[in-house]
C-alpha cells in the first residue's frame, strides 16, 4: 500500500476535553428544573459578545431564519430580496413561509449582497431585505438599514458564517432587527447542529419563544397551544458544547484570523488569484478560505476541485448562484433581476474553498498554498 500524503479535510471544529466535561455534565444534570441551564448560560455567553439584548438557542440557523420571518408576519403575497450567491439556507425559510425570493446581484469584493442591486429590486410587494455576511465578510450594514428605514422595508442579518467578524465596531450579528447564527459542525462555533436568533426587540423576542414551542406561552406548565407554530429547541448537551466554545471564543477567532494570516503570506500577491477581502473599518472572523482565479487559467471551480482532490486535498466549491440551480427551476419570478453575467457570477464559477478548519497548522497550510500554485502554474505555460 502506498502511503501518500495526509488527506486534509476542508472544515472541522476545535473541541477540548473542557466542551467534553460540559457536554458530559450536561447528559448527566442538565433535567428536571436545571433543564435549561446550559441553553441559558450560552444564550447569554452569545448575546454579551455579540452585544444584543436577547438570544435564543434554536435547533439550527435555518430554524433561525425560519422563525424569523415568521415573527415578522411575512407570508403568502410578501417577497423578501436576497443575495443570488448564497448557501440555499438563506433563503429555503422564505420558501417556508409561503413568500417569494427575489434574487440580486452580489458585490465582487466582500460577495455580499449589492446594495444597489437591492434598490432596484424594491416593488410594491417588498417586505423584508436579508444581507448575509459571506465566508466571514460583512454587508454594507449600513446602507442596507438605509434602504430598508426609505422603504419601510424589514432588515435580517445572516450571520451564520461570520461570528466574531467585527464591522465598524459592532459584531455581526448585531444588525437589522434580527439576525441568526449557525452552530453547525463546519461552522466557527460548533455545537454540532444549532442555530440562535438574536434581537434587541423584546416582541420578537418574545414572539420566536412562542413560535419555537408549538405556540405555547414561555413557562406554560399546561399545555395549552394557542395556534400552530413549531418545534426547534436546541438540546442542554448542544448548549452545553456552546458554551464550552464561547469559554475559548478569543482563541477560537485568533486561531481562524491566523490560518487566513497563513494563507495571505503565501497567497496574498500570487497573480491573478483573489482572496477574501477585509475592507477599512471591518475584522473579517474568515470562516473559509476562499481563492478565486482568473477565468483566463481556464479551471472552473469544479475543475479546480478535482486537481486539489487529486493531490488528497478537500475543497468546496464557492456558493453557485441560486438562479442556476434546479431547485428554482420553477421560480422565474425569483429571477428576473439576476443573470448568469452579474458581477457575482465570477466567484461563482471559479472560486473554492481552501481548507479552514481548526485542524489547519502553517504546514498545512503550506502544502496547501504550494499545492494551489502548482496546479495553476500548469495552466500558465
Ligand atoms: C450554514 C448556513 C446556514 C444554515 O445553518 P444551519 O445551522 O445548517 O441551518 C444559513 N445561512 C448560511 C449563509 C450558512 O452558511
């Protein structure tokens, strides 16, 4: 058998035996009346950093959105704009909802939402804007609340692959009227599966407590479901990993800052390669490692995968637009403001996901960055 190198994974958390003692203590006390503590304690672990007055642990970041929306009373007849280069998650809960996405253009520097684009996608039918903080990057938070206070229009933040960037002093996280976060595995705090939803507006607050209990009053010890709502509570053991994460969250962001630091000494001036981008005033928390060549290399980003697979390496591809994908086959009227040539659709097709995870060392790093200049040298000559 021949031993080639390590196979490296593209994404993976950090876990001490401290998030395994909390995980441990809460299988074993987290029931009867002490069933809430580690939600409670992360809950509030996550609104002091991220500076809200209210989080509430969800089963996922979906759910999250999901709630959201609800919360704000959007529904059947309502369309909601957001980025056309998205994970599908940001835009499945208006679907959910019984509303209509309207897909716009992304910026080609930060791949947030383009403010611009979202302007000129307001109709009669508008409700609500969600921005989603991309790989770590974070929207123009202020226009976009701009727009939407001119529009009278409701802002949501996805934050769920930016915790811990900062942007103009305020975390993501803490814009629109609400925002939601990701715990998933691959994300960078990890509980597993989860989600929170955070807010400073103490109705919708109190309305995503109703919603995520099948529509029972916080407390009620009676059973008594005053409408239909849902079920997405996250469990004490997950709550439990969280709080275990949000213990070490400065390490946990230092360490991801590190790995980009890693990757831009070796990436940063290679010609005709783009890297995230961390504009004035903002702190990129850089959840995956993005490179984005030239068209001219000829390597779309399924291509590109392949080489680096080749090579033992696991890659993601950048978020496809939406408006290309089968699931919207059916939905012309998502579409109309985007196009396979928007500004967007050049990450789109060509860019990937380097491996970011914590299990990423400067070696690592390394045969990475050595590997991506390999590839694309052959495409040179
Ligand atoms: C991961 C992710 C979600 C969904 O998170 P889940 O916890 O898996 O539901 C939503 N939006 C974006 C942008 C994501 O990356």
């Amino acid at each position: 058998m021949s031993v080639g190198p390590e196979r490296i994974a593209v994404a993976g958390p950090s876990i001490t035996d401290r998030e395994v003692e909390l995980a441990a203590d809460a299988a074993r006390n987290a029931w009867f009346q002490d069933s809430y503590v580690y939600n409670r304690r992360f809950e509030q672990m996550v609104a002091d950093y991220v500076g809200v007055d209210h989080a509430v642990s969800l089963s996922h970041c979906t759910a999250a959105l999901h709630l959201g929306l609800a919360a704000l009373g959007v529904g059947p007849g309502d369309e909601v704009i957001v980025p056309d280069v998205t994970w599908i998650a940001s835009v499945a809960p208006v679907v959910y909802v019984g509303a209509e996405p309207v897909l716009v253009d992304i910026l080609p520097d930060t791949w947030c939402i383009d403010p611009d684009a979202v302007e000129a996608a307001i109709g009669p039918r508008t409700k609500a804007i969600i921005g989603v903080d991309l790989y770590g990057s974070t929207c123009d938070w202020a226009r976009l609340q701009a727009i939407a206070d001119k529009h009278g229009l409701v802002l949501i933040e996805d934050a769920a692959e930016a915790f811990g960037s900062l942007h103009h002093g305020r975390r993501a996280g803490a814009f629109g009227a609400l925002s939601a976060f990701s715990f998933h595995g691959s994300k960078t705090v990890a509980t597993g599966e989860g989600g929170m939803l955070a807010t400073d507006d103490p109705a919708i607050y109190h309305r995503i407590l109703v919603l995520r209990d099948h529509g029972r009053e916080p407390g009620d010890r009676f059973f008594q479901n005053h409408e239909f709502a849902f079920k997405s509570r996250m469990s004490a053991v997950q709550a439990a990993l969280g709080v275990g994460q949000m213990e070490r969250i400065d390490e946990l962001i230092a360490r991801k800052r590190a790995i980009f630091g890693w990757y831009r000494d070796r990436l940063g001036d290679l010609n005709g390669v783009a890297i995230n981008a961390e504009p004035v005033g903002t702190e990129n928390s850089y959840w995956m490692v993005t490179a984005v060549p030239d068209a001219a290399f000829g390597l779309d980003k399924f291509a590109l995968m392949a080489a680096f697979d080749q090579r033992n390496i696991d890659t993601r591809p950048f978020f496809s637009q939406l408006s290309t994908l089968p699931a919207l086959d059916d939905r012309p009227a998502a579409k109309r403001f985007v196009s396979p040539t928007d500004k967007g659709a050049h990450a789109a097709t060509y860019g990937i996901n380097l491996p970011s995870g914590y299990h990423m060392d400067e070696a690592r790093v390394d045969r990475v960055g050595a590997t991506l200049k390999e590839i694309l040298a052959a495409r040179r000559s």
